[in-house]
C-alpha cells in the first residue's frame, strides 16, 4: 500500500490495482474502490469484438504454468514524496500499457494519464478503445444514505436508497422509448429496481430528443454533510469523456458513478492524443447539497479555465449589455410544415406557412413600444430562402413572400428608430438535400464513408455539415451579408453548439476535440462580426464567447426529458435538479420558453420564469394585442425590477411541496409559490400563485407580486397559416398538447393541424 497525506486528506493506492482509497480527515469519511482502480476497454481485431481488462496486477515469480498472459497486468508504484505518486500500468499480454500520475492538493486529488506514457505497441493486435477510472469509486450499497450528482438532464439525483416513485418512472420512462436497447433486454418483464444497472453516456454527447444532455462534465457523491466531486479540465480528455451510473453492483448491490476515457468510440477510430485529467474535490461542511457542487465547478471555470462573468462580458460588450436589460422576441415569420404531419413534399417543396411579414412586423413593434417595452432583443426567424429551417445552407435571396430584402431592410430600419436591436437565427449544422448551396463535400461523413444522414425537416432530407469547412463557408456568404445589411444585435445560431460529433470524412476528418475547435472557430467569427453569439443550447468548453442560451434545462423542462429517458428506465434517475443553472447563472443569459405561445397558463410560465432567472421570452406568429399587458409586465418585473439578479451567480435551488426558494451570491432569495393556496416562505405567508423578492443589499426594496387574473384569463394563440380550407375559409390553429408531439415539450402548434 502507498500512502499520500496531508493536513485534509489520506489517499491510499493498492500496489498490485491501483485501487484509491481517500480519508477525509476533517469528517473521518471513507471513501474506496471497491475493485481494481482501471478497467480497460479493447477491441481485438483478430477476433473482431470488444474486451475488458482490469488493472489486477500479479506477482510474475508467483504466477503458475499455463496461465493466461492476456489477463496478466503488471504494476509499478513508486512514491515520489507526500502529495506525489507515479505507476506504470502494463498489460503484459497485450503489449499495452500508460502511466498514472497522483497528486495531492488541499482537499483535491488529481490523476493524469499523460498521452507520452502510453506504450501503444500492441494496438497492432489490439486497439485501445477507453480506460474506466476507478468504478464505483466512494459507492454505497442499496439502502445507505445519501445520493450521486449527475449531469444528465442538466443535474439528476440518484439516492442509494430505494425510492416509491422509483417503479412508476421506470416503468413510464420503457413506456416512453420503447426501441431503446435496455428495454429490448427485458423481455417483456416489468421494471425491477433491484436489477443490477449500468449506463454510459458521453459529455457533450448526443441523445435524441435532448433526453441526456451534459453540458459539463461534473458528478459525485453526497453522504450528509461529506462527499466529492470529480470533474475533467478543459483540455484533458472532457470531449472524450463520459459519465457511467451504475446500481445493484455486486454483492454489496452498489450504486455509484465514475468516468471513462474514450480514446476512440469505435474501432479503427482516430485515436484522440490528448492528456488526459481527472480532478476530486472533497467536501466536509453543513448542508452540502447539489449546488455545493455546481457553485464548485463554476468556480472552477471562471478561476482556472478564464470563463468570463456575464458582468464581465456586458462590459466588454455593448450587443451583450443591451440584452441583459432587455426582453427577448423572436418573431416567427414563415415556416414550412415537417412532412410528418401534412407535408405532402418530405423534398422540401411543401408548404410555406406565412404568419407574420416584414411589415407587419414592424406594425407590432411599435406597439410594443408604445405599450412600453423600451428595450426588446429582436431574433428574426423565417427570413430566410424559404422559412425556418427551409433552405440551409441557402440563406439568400430572402424569403419574397415575407418581404424579400426590401422589406428585410425596412424591418431592420424599424428596430433600430425604435432602439430596439436587430438579430437573426442562423442555422451551420443543418444542410438540407435540396438547398441550392447544398455541398456533399461540406456534409460530414459516417464510419462507413456515407454522408451523415439526420432526418427529413421543413427543407427536405436533412444532412448534417462539418463545422470545419460548412462553418467558413457559411460565414464567407451569409454572415458578411448580414453584416453589411446592418444588424445591431448579435448573432444566433441554432441547435449544433450543444453536441460535438466525429467527421470521418477523409478531407476533413474530426475528432470531437476537433468539432470543438471548428466550434469555436465559428463563434469566434460570429462575435467579432456582431459583438455578441447566442445559441439555442451551449456546453461549458464555449461559455467564454456566448452571452444567451435559448433553452436551459431546468425544472420543470428537465424532469420532462427524464420521464422518457433511459436513465430513468434503468433506475439510475430519481429526481432532476437544476444543476445547470447554477453552474450557468452569472456567467450566460438563459431561457425556458415562450411565455405567451403554446401556454394555457400564462402566469404559471412566469412564475417558472421568476423561479430560474431566466429571461422572458416571446415567440409572435402574427400580431398579439391581446398580450400587451402580460409582455409590460415581463419587462417592467422581470428584466428593470430584478434585472440586477441576471449578474449573480445562483448558489442554491430548492423546491419543498409548492414553494421554490433561490438564493442569488448577493444575498437576495427570491421565494416563489407554484400553488393555489397560501404558504410559509420568507417569514411570511405567501399567497398561492405569488413571488417574493428579498434582495440581499438592504438599499433595494422587497418585490412582491400576487397573480393578476386579468392577465391569464385570454384565448391560446392563434396562428394563421396562410392557407385555405376547401369551403375557402382561413386556415387557423391553435396551441394543443394532443396527438404526437413535435418537439420535448409535448406541445402542438397551429401549423400542425392546419
């Protein structure tokens, strides 16, 4: 055994498995592997199938004749002073090993596999797919106290303890993804929440639907008022990392979660050369909670990783300041119907639904002015060559049946006598078939040397473009056109800066590190050309060049992409926390959705709006007097009353029964009660359907607001589609939540059901 101390922390590593053992010496916690402390994840080429290996070293002079040499691993501890060890990890019969660097900190541990110190002789034979770093590390059996943080949803909780509600969301979430390979693997049986589990999923990876996001790559353990996080720096290997929940493991039913290195995902991969780290904090103070660790990582990329805070940012921007005091809109002119649905045309030639032009865009606004709105962010969607989402990568000539580029021109010069501020929504990763500017060379390109083919939308068969060569292209014939038309605002850029993916294509091969920079390299561009980037979801990794996220995933977005999420079908999923916003809050802008557009409950939305901090949005499909009030209200409360809050971080979230409390670093609680009858909160009993605001700097006073009836008794949304019905009546719909869904939402649309 090999011992590292200091005045925190003792770390004790097996010498024949690396197996880490950590005692907190402030709390006497322990926290242990239980295994060894590196599994291996091979392909063999001979046999054509993958393999595990395990870091269980062996004494050479003791091993017996005939032994199996592919399973024999040998290991070389040496300790290099108190804080600082070092072991060689080889695989003897494979002819693969790496070393391992241990380093103690305070109360952090820090393990390096430095690329340099990989012996990749035998990948001839054998290729090294991803190596598991200490499974289970600080588990607790079935029944124990406490819980694991995770990212998945943008924060989920996973108690060691069986839950009553566990059954029902398993149960509801195999109901909801019934091709998904763990339902398969039931066989018709109904979930068992004692089942032994497992699940892997990559950071800043793909899962349909949005059901698994992760954002950031954070996770840990909490016991009381003790417990760890692990997180992986910018840079060494968090693009080729994933987080693996596992529960019911071994005889001690374990649950427990820990990381995984990916240096390919698939065989015959590029190999990711890249050092890779993995940093554990320990924690010891009372009420140690979810937040603890958001707040901790947040720390984390503002001091170490030179995130920039959003007051920082404002500063720095005057695209970036302006929206930080102003409501958002974006306005919905012209979208063509998904064939799914009604569109006859999945080519892309189907419908143009027209709900709103250029010019009576304009009528709108100043009304919103004159109603006063004085500041208002406005992102033109549906602008473009036919729609939303209609031509990408073609974005000229504008779309004539909303106004064409004269009436682009006039609406621009309407925003800005208004001092209103002009942006649009671009779209880089989409690449419709039938576009004019579609380049099969620009489109990504599967294992098997295919273009990468994602589904059929409102432009037809949609492909997905390589950032690295759509993303330049893109930015040479659209943005600078944009530029020189004269938006005032910033840029947009839907969808693609939340995901990274590989590019096989043997002109542009990337890696996800690789995605990342192009990534980058685009937001880059985009900010010096329009002073400001915003993007419908982001990760950690671009924080430092978006100033707004379109869609944080909060509660109660969160909890909805769980209900169908493995995750939850496995059991490894109790409940969601809005961990992301307290690791985004302060540094990014961020909203939930559209207050008015696909709510029947208008004053519910706001209260989640108040709830999470989030900036309110607008969505108009057509003129909407009927709503001046409710969007007055959101500026005058939301964006000049409690603006200040948009700069402080958010350290803590918690909800108990009906009432949501969120503590800002400033001091402030902001008490909301989601529920229909009063409530204790903040000293006081707080009527149902109200918010309090306690700000933290006794110069500024309390804001308590009760729900207005008046502004949630008003008609859904109705969207007219420009069509005719046979008897040639107009064809309206309006807001529905029935019938197959059409986004994670489970809302309906007029265009829908036209």
């Amino acid at each position: 055994m090999t011992t590292l101390s200091n005045d925190q922390l003792t770390v004790e590593l097996d010498d024949l498995s690396l197996a880490l053992k950590v005692t907190d010496k402030r709390s006497g916690a322990v926290w242990a592997t239980p295994g060894a402390g590196f599994d291996l994840q091979t392909y063999d080429n001979g046999n054509q199938h993958y393999r595990w290996y395990s870091s269980r070293g062996v004494d050479l002079s003791k091993t017996q004749y005939g032994a199996n040499p592919a399973s024999d691993c040998r290991i070389e501890l040496r300790k290099e002073s108190e804080v600082r060890a070092a072991a060689r990890v080889e695989f003897t019969g494979l002819n693969l090993g790496f070393d391992v660097i241990f380093t103690l900190q305070g109360h952090e541990l820090s393990v390096t596999i430095p690329e340099s110190g990989w012996n990749l002789a035998g990948e001839k034979g054998t290729e090294v797919i991803s190596l598991d770093c200490f499974p289970l590390f600080g588990g607790r059996p079935r029944g124990a106290e406490g819980h694991l943080v995770l990212p998945h949803f943008g924060g989920a909780i996973r108690s060691f303890a069986d839950r009553a509600d566990r059954a029902e969301r398993m149960a509801s979430a195999v109901a909801g993804d019934g091709g998904a390979a763990h339902v398969q693997e039931m066989g018709g049986l109904a979930p068992d929440p004692e089942s032994s589990q497992i699940y892997s999923a990559m950071c800043y990876g793909y899962q349909g639907a949005w059901r698994d996001l992760i954002g950031y790559p954070l996770w840990g353990t909490i016991v009381g008022d003790t417990g760890w996080a692990a997180h992986v720096p910018f840079k060494h290997g968090d693009c080729d990392v994933a987080v693996v929940t596992a529960a019911n493991r071994g005889k001690e039913k374990l649950c427990g979660a820990w990381g995984r290195f990916h240096y390919r995902e698939h065989s015959h991969d590029q190999r990711v050369e890249e050092d890779r780290k993995m940093v554990f904090t320990f924690f010891h103070q009372k009420g140690l909670n979810y937040a603890t660790f958001g707040s901790h990582y947040r720390g984390l990329l503002i001091e170490r990783e030179g995130i920039p805070t959003l007051r920082q940012k404002a500063a720095a921007s005057e695209s970036t300041a302006y929206l930080t005091g102003a409501s958002w809109m974006r306005p919905m002119l012209a979208l063509k119907r998904y064939y799914y649905i009604n569109n006859p045309n999945p080519d892309g030639k189907g419908i143009l639904d027209v709900y709103i032009d250029c010019d009576k865009l304009c009528e709108e606004l100043r009304r919103w002015k004159k109603a006063g709105i004085e500041k208002l962010q406005v992102q033109i969607v549906g602008a473009n060559s036919e729609g939303h989402d209609g031509n990408y990568p073609t974005y000229f000539p504008l779309e004539p049946k909303v106004g064409g580029e004269e009436g682009f021109k006039r609406l621009l010069a309407t925003i800005k006598e208004l001092d209103y501020r002009s942006s649009v929504h671009v779209n880089i990763r989409t690449y419709n078939r039938p576009a004019p500017d579609f380049l099969a060379e620009h489109v990504m390109r599967d294992r098997d040397g295919a273009m990468f083919y994602e589904s059929s939308g409102p432009g037809g068969d949609d492909y997905a473009a390589c950032p690295t060569v759509a993303g330049p292209a893109f930015v040479s014939k659209t943005l600078t056109r944009l530029k020189e038309l004269g938006l005032t605002g910033g840029l947009y850029t839907d969808f693609m800066i939340g995901i990274l993916f590989r590019c096989y294509h043997p002109k542009h091969p990337l890696t996800r590190r690789g995605y990342l920079d192009a990534i980058r390299k685009y937001l880059g561009t985009a900010k010096e050309m329009f002073g400001s980037a915003r993007a419908e979801s982001v990760i950690a990794p671009v924080l430092d060049q978006v100033d707004m996220m379109a869609r944080a995933h909060a509660t109660p977005t969160a909890e909805h992409l769980a209900r169908g999420s493995e995750m939850c079908a496995r059991g490894l999923a109790d409940e969601t926390v809005p961990l992301q916003l307290i690791v985004f809050h302060g540094i990014i802008l961020h909203g939930i959705d559209n207050t008015a557009l696909g709510e029947k409950d208008y004053w519910d939305a706001i209260l989640k709006l108040v709830a999470t901090g989030s900036k309110p949005c607008e969505e108009p499909r057509g003129p909407q007097p009927q709503w001046d009030d409710l969007h007055v209200f959101e500026y005058r409360t939301l964006v000049e009353k409690m603006g200040w809050l948009q700069f402080e971080f958010m350290e803590d979230y918690q909800q108990t029964g009906e009432v949501t409390t969120t503590r800002y670093s400033d001091g402030t609680l902001v008490y909301v009660n989601h529920g229909r009858a009063a409530a204790k909160a903040g000293g006081r009993s707080l009527p149902g359907r109200s918010f309090l605001a306690k700000p933290g700097d006794s110069a500024k006073a309390e804001i308590f607001i009760e729900e207005d009836p008046a502004l949630c008794d008003r008609p859904p949304a109705i969207c007219p589609d420009g069509s005719k019905w046979p008897d040639g009546r107009p064809r309206e719909g309006v807001v529905m939540t029935a019938g197959k869904a059409t986004s994670e939402f489970g809302k309906m649309i007029g265009k829908d059901f036209a």
